[in-house]
C-alpha cells in the first residue's frame, strides 16, 4: 500500500481537528457538502425516520442510491483543497458517530512513461477503499491533481492506456454505490474543465476554492498573528494589499502561510519585533503564485 497512498490516516483524528480550526471559511464548505452527502451516508437511520413519520419507507430513500458518492474539489493551488477534505472526511465521522480511514492516493505513481499501470493503480486503490468501509466505519479516497488520472477522453493526443484508466475510474465511481455511503472518493483539480465529462455528471458536488477575499485574508492575517497587539485598521490594511485587482492577482492561502509571513518573520528575527510596518513592506516585495489554467 506504501507504493499506492501518500499517506492512511485513522479518523477521526485529533490532528486533523486541529487543523481544521485553522482553516478560513471552511463551515460554509462542510455543511454544503455533509447537507448534500448525510443523507446517503446515514441511510439506516434515514429509513427508520421514513417509517417513525410515514409508516414506509419512502421511494426517494431507495433512489437516493443511485447517487454518486463523489465530490470534486475544483481551484487554484494553494486555496486549501487537499487539507479541506481531510477535515470535511474528519468532520463526517464525528457528526455520524463513526470511525473512517482516509486514504490519499500517492501522485508519485502516475509519472512519466506509467500510462499502463494507471488502470491498476486505479483498482488496487479502489479494492482498498472497499475493504477500509465497513459496517460502522467509512472511508475516503483522496485523488488529488486528479486530472491526471481523470482527463477527457475527447482529446485527440489521449493514449489507449489513458483512455482505459478513465474507463475504469468511471466504472469503479458506479461500483462505490453499492457501498451505500460507506465510501466517499474526494477528486481535487486545479483545472476542472480537463476532467472527462462522464465523472463530472457523476459528481454530487463541485465545489469551488478561490483565492481568499479582503475578510477571509484579515480573518488569516488575525489567526496567525494572534498575540501581537495589531489594531483592526492595521489588519485591514494588510488584508487590502493581499487581494488582486483588476491588474494584479492576489495572494493564496498558502501564499500568506508560507510566503509572506515566513519571510516577515524573517526579516524581524532574532533583533527586532514583528511589526505591521514589516509586514507590510514583505507584502509589497513578495509575489503572488501565479494562476493555474
């Protein structure tokens, strides 16, 4: 399994909560997801509502089946989608009072020159997702940068080998249903409009991750300067130079996180406090990554 995943994490995971309190505007994100995906994940307890209130099991409660347990994860890099379905995976086996595994599928299989193998790299991952879902316990499949795997077959330069791999992701999407919401496949992409068309019907949710606005960088900037004495004008301010504009792009999340302030901190230590004046001027001196399309 080592050569097939990045990484196996046990959920829920204390770690992951953690970081999951750090994340911006990551509420709005999960309950649109969890409202969408609860009621296929809870079918048993759906079905006895049903009778409690109706005396049957309704038919929409068998149609709900045939929804695809799949969520794609569509934006730029650095705007927090990997680490978004962690939490979100977390989250879930808390609110449903589960265990779950969360399983990321390792991007350093699919490398030059290993077309052939992507269709059994495809169902080894599956077959593990499907032994990790058990009675009372759920599982999640990370493909991250899953255009690679997942790319149109409408393209002209497409190889068989590639054309067979996305036939069997599809395949194997349509098998997880039989799971009845025990298996959820999360797919991230910073270029949704390469993804087969066939998987993007599938999906119940596309959701989209952007570059942070003016609220959610002063909601950053406050997170992680938590403990200097900033006024509410100052993290304004600093907010306002970090958003785009109609000439300029503006900074991701981890373009603050790991750009900006790592070298703020820099410049300040070990001689001198780390000012809003620093800041700022690390601002002015840092570019943004550029836009993935």
């Amino acid at each position: 399994m080592a050569t097939i995943f990045d990484n196996i994490i046990e959920l829920p995971n204390k770690e992951v909560k953690d970081q999951t309190d750090s994340l911006i505007g990551f509420e709005a994100k999960f309950d649109r997801i969890y409202n969408n995906l609860k009621l296929l994940l809870d079918q048993g307890s759906l079905s006895e509502w049903s009778k409690k209130h109706h005396k049957i099991e309704l038919p929409i409660i068998q149609q709900l089946k045939e929804k695809y347990p799949l969520i794609i994860l569509s934006g730029d890099a650095g705007t927090g989608k990997t680490i978004s379905a962690t939490a979100i995976a977390d989250r879930m086996t808390r609110e449903l009072k589960k265990e779950g595994f969360f399983l990321k599928l390792s991007t350093r299989v699919r490398g030059e020159g290993l077309h052939g193998e992507m269709g059994k790299l495809v169902n080894d991952a599956f077959s593990q997702l499907k032994e990790q879902a058990g009675k009372r316990r759920l599982a999640f499949l990370l493909i991250d940068e899953a255009d690679a795997i997942a790319t149109t077959r409408s393209t002209s330069q497409m190889h068989q080998e590639e054309k067979a791999a996305v036939n069997t992701l599809i395949q194997k999407i349509d098998e997880i249903r039989e799971l009845n919401g025990r298996a959820i496949l999360f797919m991230s992409t910073n270029r949704v409009h390469f993804i087969d068309e066939a998987i993007l019907r599938r999906a119940a949710i596309i959701l989209e991750f952007k570059r942070p606005t003016k609220d959610e960088c002063k909601e950053l900037y406050e997170k992680c300067l938590n403990g200097i004495d900033f006024t509410d004008k100052e993290l304004t301010e600093l907010a306002e130079l970090s958003i785009g504009n109609n000439e300029v792009i503006g900074y991701s999340f981890s373009d603050i996180r790991l750009k900006v302030l790592p070298e703020a901190l820099a410049k300040a230590y070990p001689d001198r406090a780390l000012t809003f004046e620093i800041i700022k001027q690390t601002i002015k001196e840092v570019s943004p990554s550029p836009e993935i399309k």
